[in-house]
C-alpha cells in the first residue's frame, strides 16, 4: 500500500497557503463587494439589518481528532455559526474562517477541513469573505465569524417572550449527546483493545447528530412562509434547559416545560437507558443538536397547521416570572429547570 502524500505547511508558506486554499472561491451575493485578498471584505447590506456571530472550536475541547472526520469539522464549524444567525430570525450571507495550525498539520488535512467548509457555504448559500491562519502550540483552532441579514421587523431577539406564548422546537433532543457518548466509549474500548474495530452499527443518525449537525434553515424559511415572526428565538447548543433559562431570564418570565412533550428519537433513548442515562436528561442538558428554541403567541398556533415537511413540537407555554421556570414530569411532580448544560469555564476534575 502506497503511503499517502503529506506536504507540510512550511512548504507553501502563509501566503501560498492562504492562496491553495482560496483560490477557487466563488461569490454567491450581490452584497458580497469584495471577499478574499485585499485587508478586509466589502459587503453592502443596503436597508438590511445585519447581524455579526462568531464561535471558537479548540482540539481537544471541542472536538477529538480520534474520531472527528476532518471534513465533518469543517461542515460543523461553518453550521455552529450559521445557527446562530438563524435563531435571529436572519438569514446568513457571509463568514470568515480563521485557523490556528500545529506542525502535525499537513496541506492535505487542511484540504479535507476546507472540503467540508466549502460544503457547507454550498449548503447554506453563504460566502467565505476571509480569515487568518497562525501556528499553534495546543493543537487545531478553528473560529468562525458570520453575519447575515434580516428585515428589522422579522429579527428576533431572546427577550420578546410573553406570559401564554407557546414553547416550541423544531426537532428531537438529545441525539448529539448520545452521538458523543458512544464515540467516547469506543475510543475507550479501542485504547484498551487495538485489535477490536469499533461497534457503531445501527447508530447512524445520533453520529450525524454528532459529527455533522444541520442548522434549522428550513424554519425560518417556513416561518417566513407562515407570515410567523417569534416573540423570542434561540439555538439550542448548551441543552434545552439552558436555553429556556436564558429565554425566561431575558424575557423577565417564568415557563412550564412538559416532559410527555419533549421530542426524543428513539435511537437516542435506546442508546441512553443501555448506558444508565436517564433519555430525559439528554434533552435537558446534553446540548448541540443546534435545533430552534421558539415561543409563538397563541394566535399564531393554527397558522403551524400548513407546517409541511418540518416538524414543530409544542412543548410547553411562557408563564409569570414569579412562577418560575419547571418541568412538569410524567407524575405530574414540578421540578425545578437548572442550567446544566456544557460549561467551557468549569474546571475538570
């Protein structure tokens, strides 16, 4: 077996690598004045609101090169942003894509990132305006910065949730999480047993969860179709929980969340009860399923009748704030909603 050609970065040097792999980059938006190659991009935006995101993925923290498929990173850290566009009732148009490089990374690797980047701006219709690359000591960083655009009248913000709004959500929970479980406990097995493949048959759809998400763009294009515009949005990246935490501390309301409502796949909840892990749990604090968290006033419910091919779960309703924010469980019990979702600052033990 031939071994596979690895060129390093230094061969090419910053400029010639930021040319390889820029150089077929095709425009998509009028708005779009200047991208790559001069000291900064030139949009015009004209009478449209523009809204600005940006995440940051380290090895390591956010993601394990063990099993990570470069151009599902890539795909992945174009779709973490655009999301976030999303839940602003936005459409995205641009991003830039900034790289911190270890030695160990070769041209070819870097071809598989921006494979799947480019797919993704594909998918997604959104131009790759620009970005930086430096050498890193602590392995592949990656940020990503988005901005799109939105009629000031359709963005939606955290902070419009009302006392009566309905709770919606625009898929199943929790499978990300699982995905992520399982990819641990191979990598385990694999460690402890070189000589064992893998088990991952029969798991498809919670890896996907995991290693390429989709962004939610089909809901804002229904809401729009819907004439629909939120009382208050957000993506779910940090687990339903925190995220109704956020929405309800900004709006200044309380919420009831009911767990016979609460959308779980089937595979996930499978996969969950073999592993001891409440299903419940994995929706309420697992976090990165990077589906639409969003409250609707009530008079807006039989519009989501003509809702097509997406699914919209209902899932609870705003309350009071002196209410406060609960679960209401199968028993009928109120349980307390806590923001247990992935915390970056927590110190691991």
């Amino acid at each position: 077996m031939s071994e596979v050609k690895k060129t390093e970065l230094g061969q090419l040097g910053e400029f010639g690598l930021i040319h390889h792999l820029t150089d077929n980059i095709k425009l998509k938006h009028p708005a779009t004045i200047k991208g790559v190659g001069d000291d900064a991009a030139v949009l015009d935006f004209s009478d449209k609101k523009t809204v600005v995101t940006t995440d940051l993925l380290l090895e390591g923290i956010h993601f394990d090169l063990t099993y990570t498929p470069l151009k599902h990173l890539g795909y992945k850290a174009v779709v973490v942003n655009v999301s976030d566009v999303y839940a602003m009732n936005a459409t995205p148009k641009q991003i830039t894509v900034s790289l911190g490089l270890s030695s160990k990374m070769s041209v070819e690797a870097l071809d598989e990132l921006y494979e799947g980047i480019y797919a993704a701006c594909d998918y997604y219709n959104v131009d790759l305006v620009g970005g930086d690359t430096s050498s890193s000591l602590t392995g592949l960083t990656i940020s990503v910065t988005a901005m799109g655009e939105a009629d000031a009248s359709k963005l939606t913000y955290r902070n419009g949730a009302k006392p009566n709004d309905l709770i919606c959500v625009s898929g199943d929970l929790g499978g990300a999480y699982m995905g992520l479980q399982l990819l641990e406990r191979e990598k385990r097995v694999y460690s402890d047993n070189p000589g064992v493949q893998p088990d991952l048959s029969g798991y498809d759809y919670i890896l996907g969860r995991q290693l390429k998400p989709e962004a939610r763009k089909e809901v804002t294009e229904l809401l729009q179709k819907l004439e629909v515009v939120p009382t208050a949005m957000i993506d779910i990246s940090d687990g339903l929980s925190s995220e109704l935490i956020h929405i309800c501390s900004q709006s200044k309301t309380g919420c009831r969340v009911y767990e016979n409502k609460i959308p779980i796949d089937p595979t996930t909840a499978m996969l969950a009860e073999e592993m001891g892990i409440n299903p419940l749990v994995t929706a309420l604090n697992g976090g990165e399923d990077y589906e639409l968290l969003f409250t609707i006033s009530q008079s807006d419910y039989e519009k989501f009748k003509d809702a097509g091919d997406v699914n919209i779960y209902i899932i609870g309703h705003i309350t009071e704030e002196s209410k406060g924010s609960y679960l209401v469980t199968n028993a009928d019990q109120e349980v307390e909603l806590q923001a247990q979702g992935w915390n970056p600052l927590k110190n691991k033990q």
